[in-house]
C-alpha cells in the first residue's frame, strides 16, 4: 500500500471537506481518505498502482487545487 499527502486549497467548509474526500474515495483502489479543513491537506492509503497525479486531477475535476506534498 502506497500513502500520498496532497495540500489542497479552495475548501472553506465541512460540505468541501466531504466532496473531496467522496471524490477520492471514488478513484479505484484507494483504501482510506482523511481530510482536513484545518490543514487544507488529504492524506490518501491506496493501491501502489495509484499515482499522486490521479488523485490530484480526481481533486482538480471536483473544483479544487491539489499538489502533492
């Protein structure tokens, strides 16, 4: 299992905080979604065959700025 740490930026609430991580869950293969508004950050277990780019364009496509950590 792999681990990325994304900043994300654009969430100002509770409701952006749960379309990102549902966003995220929904890519394929990934195993736990934890976001925080606090940090503006997503911490995301997955598959090894998932890549930061993927998840950062599942963020991007949901409205938000995602770079990897």
């Amino acid at each position: 299992m792999g681990k990325t740490t994304l900043s994300i930026t654009g969430m100002s609430c509770k409701h952006c905080v749960s379309h990102v991580e549902n966003t995220l869950k929904s890519v394929p293969k990934t195993a736990k979604v934890k976001v925080s508004l606090k940090d503006n950050s997503a911490i995301i277990t997955h598959d090894n065959s998932v890549t930061a780019q993927m998840l950062i364009d599942a963020v991007t496509e949901a409205g938000y700025t995602a770079i990897c950590e």
